[in-house]
C-alpha cells in the first residue's frame, strides 16, 4: 500500500470516470492495495447506484395538465421591450429620424411630413419582422403572429377531454388539452409506406367517438 | 458546451410558438418532477414547483441567451422553484387539495415513502440535489455548478459526502471517509 492516501475527490473521479489519465494509475493502485480507500471507492458506487436504479419518476397526466391551464392564464411570453440593447438601437434611430423631420417640415414648409413618417415606420417594421425579437412590437394573438400560414378546424366529439385526448396520443398525435379543449398538432411530416395520412387517421379515431361536447382543435 | 437538442424547439418558443414550448414541457417534466419530488420527499409540492418552473421558464424565455443548455436552465429555474415551495411550507403550512390520484401519482408516492427518499431526506438539501442533479438526471459536475450556484469543488465535496451518506444509510456502507494519515 502507498504511504498516502489519495484526495477522497480523486476517490470520486475515479468512480466517475473523470480522473486525469495521469493520475488513473497511481490512484488505481493505490485504491488495490488499500483496504480503506477500495472501502470509500465500493460506498461511493453503491451510493450512486442507489439513485441511479430508482430511475426518473413521472409526472401524472392530471398535472400536466395543470401546467398547460397555467400557461394559458399568463400573457405572451414576451413583450416588446424598450430597453433591450438591439431595439433601443432602433427606437432611437427611429426617434432621430421623426426629429430629422419635423426640422425638415418646420425649415421647408411641410414637404417632408410624409417621408419622415414612412422611414420611422420601415424601421418598426424591420424590428417587428426580424431575428429573434419577432414578437410584433407586443401585438397580441400568438397564433396569428407566429404561424401565419396554419390552419385551425374544430370538431365536437364525444368526451372527456382528457380521454380525448390520450387516445389521441396513444395513436401517435400530439394532443393536449388546454382550456378543456383538446388541441392536436398535426406535424404534416412523410409517413411511411402503407399508413393513412395522418388527416384521415385522426378522422377515423375521431369518428370512432361519435359526435358531442368536447371541441377537438385541429392544427396545421 | 455539446449542441443542444431543444435549440430549434428553443428559438421557436422564444418567438411566442406556444406549441414549441409545449413539446419542450413534454421533454422535460419528468425529469423536473423526479427534481422536484427527490428534493422536496412530497408528491403534490413536487407538482406544484414543476407547474411554478414552467410558468417561470415561460415568462423568461426572451433571457435565455443560449449560454447553456436549456436543460440547464430549465433544471436551474426548478432547484429554485422547489427551494421557494419548501420556504413557504415552512412559513405557513397548508393543508394540500389533492384529487384522486392516477397510477403515476400511486406509484410515485410509492417511491417518495420507501427506503431510498427516506435516506435522502437525511441529506442536507445542498446535498440531495446534488446527488439527484448527477446520479439521476445525469448532471456533470460543471452542469451542477451552474445549476446551483457553487463551484465544481464545492459540488464534488458535496456529491462526494451525499454518497458516502446515503450508502451507510441504505446498509450498503461500512466505515466513512479515510483520512489523510
């Protein structure tokens, strides 16, 4: 056995594999020939064994739910906001230009009103339109804004919701329900050979249900 | 830093796609909630701190700047959130309304009263989630660093006593830490 023990961290990174390659032989064997430092070595796996075999616990379905209800009482995730280094750099050109031109208007007698006034607004726009920050300038109705070109259709099945809304995921649709209507999202991707579009499967499993109260929203 | 597979997911929400982040809850709350339940040893709290850290990771999407991954974040944003729901437990403890519970809420009430969530909760709570944050959720030591706050020394000292702890407890362990003699 070595005089010295090694440092109990090194102990540690041994057990998880994060020794320097360096040090991985020495303390090896030293950790062979020690009965106390091969004692520390064995707690520490059985530790991290203990944990790591109870595995990740799931969340029920009911509070997944809540989390999506909880989602939905909050405002946009993001507003527009003055102060935020990329847009002020725009505010302010923007307000430049307005002064530039109401100095124009008042020195050349109004000719200039309408340009300023269409530059100001082209550098909104770039803003509201552009990058990361294309919240609209905080316009509300995220469904508009952000997926311009999807298409919503509602349906009345047979419920409850939730129901609705497992089977819906149990036969590979994105489904959620949200303010007690269910919401499936239909990802448009390429099935594979032999399987029915996903339109007219989710036609067929709706179908299956028969009509009544719960509004299934159809996303594309 | 690897890439990061919710970027796209990520960039999308971060412009408002609701749905985006919704698939990005769907990714991640499991693990929040194993987070949350392993820290906090309480099924219906676990819930309620998972439900507080979406609604935080939603409300401050426009922050995250991509400096981590966003599982880091997320994790971060719900050791917080856990941490406030046992500061409020303890300011003023409230009787919990609870529904009847379904199989994954039976099961893991199950494994909050056995041997293992027993054992942890002898652990300090620097420690618990520590050990949670690695030997569950799969956390490197800079990942725990950055989630909690604490420098990688600081989470291996920790990670290295929750182990040596929970083994003695569990029956599992013999004598405690060598000394340098």
């Amino acid at each position: 056995m070595a005089d010295r023990h090694p440092d109990e961290l090194d102990l540690l990174d041994l057990v998880e594999g994060e020794l320097p390659r360096a040090a991985q032989g020495s303390v090896a064997a030293h950790v062979e020939g020690c009965a106390r430092c091969s004692e520390v070595v064995r707690q520490l796996r059985a530790g991290r064994g203990a944990l790591h075999a109870s595995g990740v616990l799931q969340l029920s379905e009911r509070a997944r739910d809540g989390i999506s209800a909880a989602i939905d009482e909050e405002p946009r995730a993001r507003r527009f906001r003055f102060w935020e280094p990329r847009r002020l750099g725009l505010v302010v050109a923007a307000t430049l230009v307005l002064v530039a031109s109401a100095v124009a208007v008042a020195q050349w007698g109004g000719v200039g009103d309408e340009q300023g006034g269409d530059a100001a607004s082209e550098l909104a726009e770039d803003d509201g339109g552009g990058g990361d920050g294309a919240e609209g300038g905080g316009v509300e109705g995220d469904a508009q804004t952000v997926l311009p070109e999807s298409r919503t259709d509602t349906i009345r099945v047979a419920g409850p919701a939730r129901e609705v809304a497992a089977e819906l995921r149990a036969e590979g649709f994105e489904a959620r329900v949200v303010r007690g209507e269910v919401v499936v999202q239909l990802t448009g991707e390429r099935l594979d050979e032999g399987q029915a579009p996903e339109e007219d499967r989710l036609q067929a499993v709706l179908a299956e249900r028969g009509p009544g109260r719960v509004t299934v929203r159809v996303e594309r | 830093m690897p890439p990061d597979p919710d970027a796209p997911l990520v960039r999308r929400a971060q412009r408002g796609d609701r749905l985006a982040f919704e698939r990005l809850v769907d990714r991640h709350q499991h693990r929040l909630f194993t987070l949350a339940a392993r820290t906090l040893g309480d099924r219906s709290e676990a819930e309620d701190a998972v439900q507080e850290a979406f609604l935080r990771a939603w409300r401050g999407l426009g922050s995250f700047r991509g400096g981590s991954l966003f599982s880091t974040w997320l994790y971060r944003i719900c050791v917080n959130a856990a941490h406030d729901q046992r500061e409020r437990r303890r300011a003023e403890p409230v009787e919990t309304v609870d529904t009847a519970p379904d199989a994954r809420d039976r099961f893991a009430e199950r494994e909050l009263s056995g041997q293992l969530q027993r054992a942890l909760a002898a652990l300090d709570e620097e420690q618990r989630r520590t050990v949670v944050l690695s030997d569950v959720l799969g956390c490197s030591y800079a990942e725990i660093a950055e989630i909690t706050g604490v420098a990688e020394g600081t989470v291996k000292s920790r990670l290295f006593r929750a182990r040596l702890e929970l083994a003695r407890l569990l029956g599992t362990g013999g004598g405690g830490a060598p000394s340098n003699e």
